[in-house]
C-alpha cells in the first residue's frame, strides 16, 4: 500500500523551521505529492483522464448512486445561487451545477490537476458565469467575495489528513454567514452492506486516505466545530454521507 503520510512542498530552508500554518499547505498550487504517487492514473495523465471522464464511470464508482447523489447537492442550488465546487468531477456534473446557477449567479471550480482543469474548461468555460480555476482547494480565495454554496463532492477521501483540515476549514471561511456548505463523501458502511467488504480491498489498494473518512466525522476536521450544524445523512447502507452545515444563530 501506498505511503500516506504525505507534506505539502516547502523550500528546503524551510523544512527545519517550525511548520507553516495549514492554511498555507500547497500555497504555490503544484501538484500535491500524493497525487502524482497515489492518483496518477486517475487525474494526472491527460489520456487516461481522457479515458475515465464519462458518466458510466461515475456510476459505476458510485454503485449507482451516482444521481441520487448529485441531486442531493443539486438540489440546494437555485438560479441566481453563488457557488464554490472545490474539485471537477467526470461526466456532467459541473455542466448540470452550471445550468441551474444560470447567468445571474456565478460558479466558480477548482481544481489541481492540469488535465482536469482542462475538461472542466471545455464542459464549462464558454458559460460567462463560470469560471475554472487552477488552485488548491486547501487555501482558495475568491478574493474575500464568500458564497452562497461550497461543495465538495467526493474529494475529502482522496486528500491526506492535514488536507482534509485544510480544505473543510478553508470551504467554511468562503461561505456567506447564512451560507452552506455541503459534503457528499464516502461513510462507515453498516456491518450487513456487502460493498462494505468490496470497498476494504479497494481503500487498501488503491484509496490509502479513504478509510479515514470511516473512522471521523467530518466535523472533527474544523476547528470551529461547534459554531456549526452538522447535518449528516447516510444512504445505502452507510457506505455514503451528504453533510450540510450551516453557521448557528
Ligand atoms: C472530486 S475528487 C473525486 C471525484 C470522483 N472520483 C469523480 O468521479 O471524478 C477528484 C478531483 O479532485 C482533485 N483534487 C485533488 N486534490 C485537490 C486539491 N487539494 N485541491 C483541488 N482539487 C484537488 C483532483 O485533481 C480530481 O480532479
């Protein structure tokens, strides 16, 4: 299994010194080590990406839950709505986000990877609303403007810890004070779900930051926990969770 302790680049005069504030991790928006070592096949090499950017991919990953999923997010968009995605995803989705904001609200999408960037572009960049951005979702900032909506969807599992922190305590401070902040990601599936034990062989082969997501709440990444409601839903038997979080009054 992969090695998944994993550093964000720092200059070599600085690996001595004590470690930067995680809002700084990547702040020069390379691309992470864990995913040119860990998930290079599936979003590094721009043929391979090429290859897997389809729905069928995605429903196949998702067991078919692909649609049941993305409408939970979907559903929380309404023409007009500001929306941060923090990492493209294959097949329509972000062209589906992009439809339902319209031309009076804005979408903006993040990525690392230059060839997703470079799909993203291609589904979404004609759109005047839309913008596709080349940044590390860990410490975006859409110059001090927060939105309406902040999603990530299925990105939090394949992010090494100090990633996950970063990146739920980065989408929290980019949301508007009556915003929300939604998670759709992999769950603790129950005992009796049996993609449960496909999902074990899987995480151990090829999704080394996965199982933490078993073990965690996604709120035990933010600092400011307690400032939130964490809504956590869980669907086919425990193997997904949507989290909507919305800031207490
Ligand atoms: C959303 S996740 C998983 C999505 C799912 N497997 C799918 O169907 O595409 C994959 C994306 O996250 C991106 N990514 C990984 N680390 C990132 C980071 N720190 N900031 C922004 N994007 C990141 C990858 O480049 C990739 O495009």
């Amino acid at each position: 299994m992969a090695d998944t302790t994993y550093e964000a680049t720092e200059p070599q005069s600085q690996q001595c010194e004590a470690l930067p504030p995680i809002r700084n991790l990547n702040a020069n928006n390379e691309l992470p080590s864990y995913m040119s070592e860990v998930y290079d096949w599936a979003y590094v090499d721009p043929q391979k990406v090429d290859w897997l950017d389809r729905n069928i991919v995605v429903k196949t990953l998702l067991f078919g839950n692909d649609q049941r999923l993305m409408r939970r997010y979907l559903e929380r968009i309404r023409p007009g709505t500001r929306v941060w995605q923090v990492a493209h995803v294959y097949g329509d989705l972000v062209s589906k986000v992009a439809q339902r904001v319209g031309a009076k609200g804005s979408f903006h999408l993040t990525d690392i990877t230059p060839a997703q960037i470079a799909h993203a572009q291609r589904k979404i960049g004609h759109l005047p609303w839309a913008r596709v951005i080349r940044h590390d979702a860990s410490h975006f900032q859409n110059d001090g403007k927060p939105y309406d909506l902040v999603c990530s969807f299925f990105l939090l599992h394949e992010v090494p810890e100090e990633w996950k922190q970063a990146v739920v305590n980065n989408m929290l401070a980019q949301v508007v004070p009556d915003g929300e902040v939604i998670f759709v990601d992999y769950h603790k599936p129950a005992w009796w779900q049996p993609i449960g034990y496909i999902l074990r062989v899987v995480n151990h082969l090829l999704e080394p930051f996965a199982k933490a997501l078993w073990e965690r709440e996604i709120s035990s990444y933010a600092d400011n926990a307690d400032q939130y409601n964490w809504d956590k839903r869980c669907i086919f038997g425990g193997v997904y969770q949507i989290v909507r979080v919305t800031r207490k009054a």
